[in-house]
C-alpha cells in the first residue's frame, strides 16, 4: 500500500476556528511501496531494482540478499553470509518471512548482528555484531 506523505495539516486562527485546506492531494506527495527485501540463501546474485525519484535522483532496492557487511569487535568490516533473520522491530512476523528491516536481528556466520542501514533503501546490508 502507497503512503500519503502530506506537508499540510490542518490549522487553527489565532481565534480557534481551523482552516480550511486550499489544495487537493497531489501525486507528488506519495510515497512508494515497501520493497521488502528477503533472505534467499538459494539465489546465485543478490538482487536490486534502480527507481529514479523525483528531481532525477536514484535509489537502489534491494529484494533479495544473502550477505551482509557486518562491523566485528576489532572494528574490521567482513562480508558473512545471512543464515536467517531472528526478529524485526518494524513487525514481528518479518522475522519467519525473513523479510530484512532496519533493526532487525541477523544470524549470520559470524555471530548476530543487527541491521543498521535500511536495505529497501539502500540497496545494502550492513549491521553491527552484537
């Protein structure tokens, strides 16, 4: 489902009368859908879609990874491959879709790490070793 990402609310006078709003909803207020970036341990690649965003920007999603950049304990940064994700904070049946969020906890070979970049935004994986 599309967001609505609206810039105006609704308003009061210095009387406590609210405003009326001037303008209708416009495309250009509208978010995109989630890209929900799933672990596939079977895929050869990892895959991404290039979007172009307004004012020619780009951003790279990411639907399915299997490695993730993981900082260790001696600040060095190792790619490891993800053997499953364990819980999400955005919702907490991601955790059995492996659907990879930001926050999210990672199993991976080197330990478990939590996301900390957003990957439907990024185009990347990377976290922390907890």
């Amino acid at each position: 489902m599309v967001q609505y990402h609206a810039s105006f609310k609704t308003k009061s006078s210095g009387t406590g009368a609210k405003k009326r709003v001037t303008r209708d909803k416009i495309l250009a207020n509208y978010g995109g859908f989630f890209a929900k970036p799933k672990l596939d341990k079977d895929a050869e690649n990892e895959i991404r879609e290039v979007k172009k965003g307004k004012g020619g920007t780009i951003k790279v999603k990411l639907k399915h990874s299997k490695f993730a950049n993981v900082v260790l304990k001696d600040k060095t940064i190792k790619k490891v491959k993800i053997i499953t994700v364990s819980e999400s904070p955005a919702n907490r049946h991601y955790a059995s879709e492996n659907v990879i969020t930001k926050g999210a906890i990672l199993e991976t070979e080197a330990g478990k790490a939590r996301v900390t970049s957003r990957p439907s935004q990024h185009g990347v994986v990377n976290a922390i070793l907890l």
